[in-house]
C-alpha cells in the first residue's frame, strides 16, 4: 500500500519538476510551501502570447475562474494520487454536479445502489426532472442486472456507503455492465485505499473536505478520469459555472496532503478502541463498519476491495434511551457534520442530515432516530472512550 507522503516526494524530487520551486530565482533554493496567487487574471505582453494560451488553456492562465497557478499544482498532484487526470472544484456537490451534468443529455438511466449521500440524491432527482432521464435504486448489483433493460446507462457507486458503510465491488459492476458510464464516488474511502486498479470507473469523484482537507477548514471536491474528452468537457463545464476551487483553500490542500498518512494512522488506531468499546456496550443494538458489525457478510469482499475501513462508524442506541440530553453532555467530541476529521464528530441523521423526515421516510431509508454517525478523530484515546460512555451508558 502505497502513501501519500511517498508520492509527494517523488514528485518534488523529480529534477525536472518545478512545483513549490520559485523560478524567477537564479539561486539554488526553493520555499518549503507554495506561494498563493490571488489576482484574477493574468496580464499579456502582446497578441501572439495571448495565442499561445488559446492554443494550450489547460496548461496556462487566463482568469481565475478558468485557472490558477497554485491549483494547476495540485491538480498534477491528485492525477498522480488517482492516476487519472484530475480537475479540482469549489466542492464535493459541484464536482458531483459537474460529471452527471455532464452526461444528462446522452443518458437514458441512472443507477444507483442502497443507501448514499443525500445531496447526491438531490443531484439525481434534478437531473430526471429536467430531461427524459429515470432514476432508479437497488438494494443488490443482482437486482440491478436483473433489472436491467440495455441503452444509455449511468451507474452512481459510493462505496462505502453513507451512512452505513456498505462496500461495493466495482469489478463486478463492471464486468455486468461493461458499456455503462460508471462514477465512483470514493470520499469514504479516502487516499490510497482501493485494492483494485480504479480503471473499471469512468470517473472517481471525492470531496476532499473530508479525510483529504481533515482540518474542517476546507471545502472543495476533486474528479479524475482517463479519458481526455471527457476530461475536457468538465473543465469547461467548471469555467462556464465558475466551479473552480479557490487559491486559498488549495493551499490548505498542500499543507493537508503533507500530514494525511500521519492523520489516518492515528484515527484508524483511535477507531480500532471505539469499535471494542462499541461492541461491548450493552446499550448498542447495531453497529455498523466495513465487513464487519452488521456488514460482516461483506467481509471478504470489504478485504478485496480495501486496506482499512476508515474512521466513521455507525450504530443504534436501544430506543429507551435519550439521545438529546446525552449529545449535550459531551466534552471533547462535537456534535456536527462532515467526518474524516482531527476532531471526533457525532452526528445524529434523524436531526441533522436528514431533519423534518417523518417516522416513514426515516424508515425507508433504513434509520431510526437513535441511529449515530461516529467520525472518530485524532484526540488521546481516552477521551474518545469518555465521551462515548456518556453516550451509551445505561439508564
């Protein structure tokens, strides 16, 4: 498994790349952080240079809302982290956005599997309500192919699923549906975590607000695809809307990248004692994570497709018990949304994601109000297990 320390280094190692170098210095040194480029837009010396850019606008600057340095950087970064060509944007949801627009015209379907992100459902819906396109969600791949009628196919993946941490095996989405468009939204997964070559997607899309920024002081969305049409069509999809990410929040995707393996470490341990603890509470009545818990019938599939299965958790408390004056008692958790984060975030969906839902429409989408989404951070362990057993005493 490789890291993302070891690709940032070869890559600033490489002789003949200037990233973070400053080459208007003739001098042998280079800043240890980027420089930040606010201007929004470029001035040309003459015509012929301005002819250049229009021959070649990927790789220059014209305006900030097509390009700017300091994310062109990064964008060389995340093709080498995803092994594609990667186009950064203002969020996860306008990256999201961007790739089903981008195909809302030659689609006569979208797939999707269980339980995902609710924006995304969002996304889905208003595309069926502007064209000819159906939306429709299956519990199982089986069901899906069974259901299958053939033409213009999108297949929307999350994996794992949000918020029940289901895992999809792509390759078999694949190789049942070999002509379908297939995006596969990998923010649960985090860097580096696939075990299988990401070529059966057409696109891999993750917002990198979450394990990538982990600081909670970013908002931006990554894509990256292989093929180079479709490539092009988003980046112009991302000028025409002004869906760029912001210099800014790319610089605080530098500094995040550089710490992201120290980071992972140390939540994936503090999460290994919260599942024990979890598991041994007698007030839990499911609980929820990658090939095990509730999902331990995908235990071999959650060991091929992945190395680890992340920092979040979900469970149930038993219904007698009262959720609201216990989330109030915390101390160094937070009661918030977003995950993948240094700080330990607990998240309620019936209250917060999924607020003003009735029982019924709680139900349907498989929870109940005592379900929790545990994002398990970086503190020292023992107070994480404070916090969790002011969560799941017993009354």
């Amino acid at each position: 498994m490789q890291s993302v320390s070891e690709t940032l280094n070869s890559i600033y190692d490489d002789s003949k790349n200037t990233l973070g170098k400053d080459n208007r210095s003739s001098l042998d040194y280079a800043p240890l952080v980027p420089s930040i480029n606010f201007s929004t837009a470029h001035a040309y010396a003459d015509e012929i240079s301005l002819e250049k850019y229009h021959n070649n606008k990927l790789d220059h600057h014209r305006y900030s809302r097509d390009s700017n340095p300091l994310v062109n950087q990064l964008e060389i970064i995340f093709s080498e982290l995803y092994g594609g060509q990667a186009i950064l944007f203002s969020s996860g949801m306008s990256a999201i956005w961007s790739v089903l627009w981008s195909h809302a015209c030659d689609i006569d379907r979208i797939y999707t599997l269980g339980s995902f992100y609710r924006k995304t459902l969002v996304n889905i819906d208003g595309i069926c309500n502007a064209t000819k396109c159906t939306h429709e969600n299956f519990e199982s791949i089986e069901a899906m192919k069974s259901a299958d009628q053939g033409g213009n196919l999108l297949i929307y993946l999350e994996s794992p699923s949000n918020p029940f941490l289901t895992i999809v095996d792509i390759s078999k989405i694949r190789s049942m549906f070999p002509n379908a468009v297939i995006v596969y939204d990998s923010t649960m997964a985090g860097l580096y975590n696939d075990r299988k070559d990401l070529s059966d997607v057409d696109y891999t899309v993750s917002s990198v607000t979450k394990y990538i920024g982990g600081h909670n002081d970013v908002i931006g969305g990554v894509v990256t695809t292989k093929d180079e049409r479709k490539f092009e069509k988003l980046w112009d999809i991302r000028s025409s809307q002004g869906g760029i990410l912001d210099p800014m929040s790319a610089y605080l995707l530098f500094r995040s990248l550089k710490t992201y393996d120290i980071r992972m470490e140390c939540a994936l341990r503090n999460t290994e004692i919260a599942f024990e603890f979890l598991c041994n509470s007698s007030t839990v009545v499911e609980l929820y994570y990658p090939g095990r818990g509730q999902n331990i019938n995908q235990e071999g599939t959650f060991h091929d497709c992945y190395y680890h299965g992340g920092s979040v958790i979900t469970f149930l408390l038993k219904s007698e018990i009262s959720l609201s004056p216990r989330l109030k008692s915390l101390h160094s958790s937070k009661m918030a949304p977003s995950f993948g984060s240094t700080d330990t975030l607990i998240e309620r969906p019936a209250t917060m994601s999924h607020a003003g839902k009735s029982a019924l429409e709680l139900s349907l989408l498989g929870l109940q109000p005592n379900h929790v989404r545990l994002s398990v951070g970086m503190e020292p362990e023992g107070y994480i297990l404070k916090d969790l057993e002011r969560l799941c005493l017993a009354n």
